[in-house]
C-alpha cells in the first residue's frame, strides 16, 4: 500500500470532484489517500510525506490557479523523486474537434514549463459551465465564450462536459505506475 497524494486547485468545485474521483479509484485499489485543497492546505503539506502525488487545477482567462504553481515550484524536488501526474480541467478539453481542443494541451503545457515539473502522467479533462453559480458578470462572460465554443448558452441550467471514464482510467493507470515503482 502506498501513501499518495492527490491536491488540486478549483474555482467552481469541478476540480475538486475530479480530484475526489481520481482519490477513490486510487483507494479502491488499495492506497492509502490525502485530498488536499491547495487554496487551503494543511500545515506542512508536503509531497516527501507520500509514495506518488497527483495535482490537478483548472483554467480560467487562460492559466491555473496560481497557488497551485506556486506548490509545485515550492516542492519542485520532492515531485521529481516520486512518481506524478499533472491534471488540467478546461472548457478548451470540451471541444470534439481536435484542432479546437489544441489549446488544451497548449495551457497545460506552458503550466509545465512555468513550474519546471516534468510529471510521469498528464491528462486534459473537459470541465463544467456551472451558471448557476456564477454572479452576473462571470454568467455573462461565460455565455459568451460558451456560445463560440459550445453552443450552450441557456444559463438557467449547468452543463458538465467531463469523462469520468477517461478520469477513472487515468487514475487506475497512475495506480499502475505507482505499483511498478513500489
Ligand atoms: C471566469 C471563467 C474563465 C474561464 N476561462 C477559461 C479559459 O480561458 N479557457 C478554458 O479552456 N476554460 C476556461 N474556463 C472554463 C473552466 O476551466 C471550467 O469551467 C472548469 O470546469 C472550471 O473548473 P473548477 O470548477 O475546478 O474551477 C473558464 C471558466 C470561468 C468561470
């Protein structure tokens, strides 16, 4: 059994459940997990405490939660001695078309070469329009890249674009990695 660790960075909440999810299939297959929110982490929270650490954030106005590269720069040398992976959660991901997705990988990429880490593992996850929980301004917005990009502008409901198969795969493939390492 190993200890892994799996924090994330998430304005809306969808982040949060994508890094909930990863943290149970990791834990079906017999790990010991921490989830950890890195807006509020606990004291000393530390990457040298676990055997494989997951980060996971998401993309607004075209970069992730700042704090959360701030954690992998603090912690550059403790991730490359431990098996890793890097999640991004965007609208960019939703795209059926490959060429439109292309910023996807581009804004996860230039995270990596901001911070310096070179995770084992990435994946681009497609997030969630959550108008409900937006304020007027951000509904707005949002309305209006959603109506160039998906089409889905009726802000009286949400809308969740993730694939939970493709997040749980990842994660039993993470497990995988973390068990040939042991
Ligand atoms: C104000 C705002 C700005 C956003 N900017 C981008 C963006 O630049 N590119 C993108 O692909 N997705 C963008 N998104 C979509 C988010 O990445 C998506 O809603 C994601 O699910 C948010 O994850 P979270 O709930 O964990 O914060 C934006 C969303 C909001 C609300």
């Amino acid at each position: 059994m190993a200890r892994l660790l799996v924090c994330y960075g998430s304005t809306e909440g969808q982040t949060a459940t994508v890094a909930e999810r990863i943290g149970d299939v990791l834990d079906e297959r017999g790990h010991e997990v921490t989830l950890a929110n890195l807006k509020h982490p606990p004291d000393g929270l530390s990457p040298s405490e676990s055997d494989g650490v997951v980060v996971a954030a998401s993309i607004h106005a075209g970069s992730h939660q700042p704090y959360v590269g701030a954690f992998v720069r603090d912690h550059l040398e403790e991730l490359a001695r431990l098996p890793s992976a890097f999640v991004s959660v965007s609208l960019s991901a939703a795209h059926a078309d490959e060429a439109d997705r292309a910023p996807a990988g581009e804004m996860l990429e230039a995270f990596l070469d901001e911070t310096g880490w070179e995770p084992d593992e990435t994946l681009t996850v497609a997030g969630a329009l959550r108008y409900s929980q937006y304020g007027l301004l951000k509904r707005f917005a949002m309305k209006r890249i959603a109506g160039r990009a998906s089409g889905d502008t009726d802000t009286s409901r949400d809308y969740e674009y993730t694939d939970w198969d493709a997040v749980e795969a990842f994660a039993a493939g993470f497990a995988s990695l973390v068990d040939r390492e042991a």
